[in-house]
C-alpha cells in the first residue's frame, strides 16, 4: 500500500513527512518508517544542497583571502546570487504574486535575506579559521537545533513535531560530531 499525507498533519495534503516525523500508511504498513521512493529523490536533492553550502563556503573563504575583506566577499557573493536568481526569473518567467499576498506576509517572511547575508559574512570570515569540514559541521549542528526548537514549537507556519529522546539523541550526535571533526 503507497504511504498517504499523514491525516493529522496540519499542513494538509501533498506533504508527506506528518508531525509525528513519519510516513503514515492507512491501516498499517509491512514497512513502517520506510520512505516514499519520491522522499530519497528529496533527501537526494537536500543532500546536494548542503554540497553546495560546502563548495559556497569554501569558495568564499577562499575569495575572503583573495581580496582581504571578509564584507567584500559576501558582498560580491551576494551580487553572483542576484544576478543568478535574476537570469532564472527572466529565463522562468514565473507569475507574479498578488500584491495582497505579498503585503499580507509575515515580518518574518522577510529575513531571509538579511539571515543569508549573515550566512554568506560569516562562512568568508570563518572557514580559513575554522578549515571547511569543522564550519560545516558547527553549521549543520547551528541548524538543527534551532530546527528542533522551530519545530517543536511550530514556529513560522511548521507543522509541530515534538522534541523526542530520538530527536536529542540525533542532535546530541551531530554535536558530538562537530567536536570530533574539529578536534580530532
């Protein structure tokens, strides 16, 4: 039987990771946790992703080193993603969205940018400090804790999925991870 939406989820359909963190299979499963095949192509992609973070990083470092100033790094990283994200809206050419719709958001909808430009400074001053691997890590683990928090909490419209043992117990790795790869 193919894994559904978890009826609970508050999110509503076409999401399929419900708030208890699990696929949910009406009447049972003979493979309960197993993802959707569809998940690992996500899981794939996300994987991917934080590659790119790595190779940005490193990249920006080393361009923090090239130039001596870690502001005029991520300014001119900052400048290569708006000339990215221009070219894709002129090639794309998506709709645009309802004025209403975008006066209607959240404050908090709008930190994006300014959180990025804080990403972008901080890996330029800190990944010749820090060396790529222990950045990262420390990154990574930055990231899960306050993605347990937002999800714990349900913050910025997220489903709310509590902080669990497991879920301690994940980040706690992650932490000790980052002290291993740093120091070891």
């Amino acid at each position: 039987m193919d894994s559904v939406p978890d009826p609970v989820n508050p999110r509503g359909a076409g999401d399929d990771d419900g708030p208890r963190g699990r696929w949910y299979t009406p009447g049972g499963s003979s493979h309960p946790g197993v993802a959707p095949p569809m998940d690992l192509v996500w899981l794939a992609l996300a994987i991917g992703a934080g590659g790119c973070i790595a190779l940005q990083a490193a990249a920006n470092g080393s361009l923090r080193s090239a130039i001596g100033s870690p502001w005029h790094a991520a300014f001119f990283s900052i400048c290569g993603t708006m000339i990215t994200a221009l070219a894709f809206m002129l090639v794309a050419r998506p709709p645009a969205p309802a004025l209403a719709a975008v006066r209607g958001t959240p404050w908090w909808n709008w930190i994006g940018g300014p959180l990025g430009a804080m990403i972008v400074l901080t890996g330029a001053a800190l990944i010749s400090k820090l060396g790529s691997a222990a950045f990262i890590s420390a990154f990574v683990g930055g990231q899960l804790i306050l993605s347990l928090i937002l999800d714990h909490f349900g913050w910025m419209d997220l489903p709310q999925q509590p902080i669990t043992a497991g879920r301690l117990a994940g980040a706690a790795m992650v932490f000790g991870g980052v002290l291993l790869v740093r120091y070891f």
